[in-house]
C-alpha cells in the first residue's frame, strides 16, 4: 500500500466537490451497527455508527481512524461550543432531532448516542421506522480538509484522514445530493477548483451560526444548476437560457438568507 498526496484522483474530486458532502452506510441483517435495544427506543434513544473504517464507499473514500477526532473536540458532546453537531432528520438542517450525548471513534467506526430525542414530529417517525426497520440507516454530512487526504493505490481510494464533521442524520438509502450530469459547457478542472475554493471562503467569512446552512444552499443551487435531464425530458427551467437570470437568482436568495 502507498499512499500518495497531489494524485491526480484528489485533484478531480476537488474540482467536483461540493460545500457539503453526505455519506450513508448500511445495516447488516443482524443489526450490530444500530441498535433495537427496546430500552433505548423506549427512551427515545438512538444508538449506530455514522462511519466504519477502511471500507471504500460507492464515491471511492474511505475513512480512516481520526479522520473526526478535531471535530468532535471542537464541536462534539463534550465540547464548550455553541454550535455542537447535532442529529439531524434527512441531512436536513431545519430538522434537528437531538443532540448527541456520545461521539466516539471505537475500534469498528464513528460510534454514536444520541440523547433523548425531541418532543418533534420527525422524532417520532425515525423511532417508529428504526423499531419497524424500514430505516435503517446513517449518514454523515462533512467537508473535506484537503490537504488530509492521500491516494490508496492498493484499493485505488480517497483516503480520509481528516473531515471538517458537520452533522449526522438517519436517512432512507445513501443521500448523495448532486449525483447529477455536468452541463456540455463544463468549466475546467481548474476553474471549478478555484470556485469551490472562492464558496469556502466566503462561506467562511459568515458567522458560524450561518456557515452549515449557507453550505447546504450553496450546494443545492450548485445541484440544480448542474442538473440536465435526459433526452426527452422537459428542460431544466434554471438552465433553458436563464443562466444569468439564475445565477441572479441564487445571490439574491443567498443575500436574503445572510440578512434573515
């Protein structure tokens, strides 16, 4: 095994990255990455794993040992921050659930506890659903820290060694948000790498009240404005000649967010 830094693989998944970026794993039938116990969904408690190390995801990452440990001494359960990683309902950020009462980096993965669970109507479902099984699942929002990630030619992966963690969610199946088709008139490598950086930055620059928000609509507008339905389809109403219109579009909601 060699890990490399500056592979041509890191470069491109620079270039196509968005301010947030969602992983999901899956539960085996036995149930041994969350847990059913009936006293903890009797108290409202919700036990998993957000990550498991060193397994390579449908998107060529894997995490590694540490990869949250800044975070989670930052921002995690037992930190003074005002801004704690919250458990969320479907990656979204209107839709916290609780707080976590445990993050923790074991042997097998990013661990979790979440501590009781809101008096909220999603609440209620995600435990109804976990108890039934029909979720099942995990997922972690996060940003990539660059300059912490290496290329495994042994498994021709992404390596994690560091993520800036920014929440963690149930989900319904792997959550992914931009799994969408590039325009024909695609910016350069260079030029989409210089742009994620110019978000990061201004992202950066907001109170960080405002910063996990601002990502997410970053990143929802970057979907759809990337988004070409196939052939056939009725066109994308964003990009069917309305491209100046709609990048209008997009500053005027960011600003009317950042003045809300």
């Amino acid at each position: 095994m060699a890990l490399i830094k500056n592979h041509p693989k890191i470069k491109a998944a620079r270039a196509n990255a968005t301010p947030v970026a969602w992983r999901s794993i899956s539960v085996n039938a036995a149930g041994n990455l969350v847990s059913t116990y009936a006293e903890d969904l009797d108290n409202r408690i919700i036990n998993g794993y957000l990550v498991t190390w060193g397994t390579v995801n449908d998107y060529g990452e894997k995490f590694i040992k540490g990869a949250f440990a800044k975070s989670i001494n930052d921002r995690g359960p037992n930190s003074n921050s005002n801004y704690k990683i919250c458990f969320l309902w479907m990656h979204d950020l209107r839709d916290p659930l609780a707080q976590f009462a445990e993050l923790v980096e074991d042997d097998i993965g990013l661990r979790f506890r979440t501590k009781p669970l809101d008096d909220v109507p999603n609440a209620d479902r995600c435990i109804t659903q976990i108890r039934s099984g029909t979720l099942n699942q995990f997922s972690i929002g996060f940003n990539y820290v660059w300059d912490k990630i290496a290329y495994d030619d042994a498994d021709d992966s992404l390596v994690m060694m560091e993520c800036d963690f920014v929440e963690g969610s149930v989900v319904t199946a792997a959550s992914d948000r931009n799994t969408f088709a590039l325009r024909s008139a695609a910016p350069t490598e260079d030029e989409k790498i210089d742009l994620n950086d110019d978000i990061e930055l201004f992202i950066k620059s907001v109170p960080r009240k405002q910063q996990a928000e601002l990502r997410t609509l970053f990143t929802r507008h970057k979907s759809l404005l990337s988004y070409e339905p196939q052939q056939g389809t009725q066109p994308n109403a964003l990009n069917e000649d309305k491209e100046p219109a709609a990048a209008g579009g997009i500053y005027t909601n960011i600003l009317n967010y950042l003045k809300s």
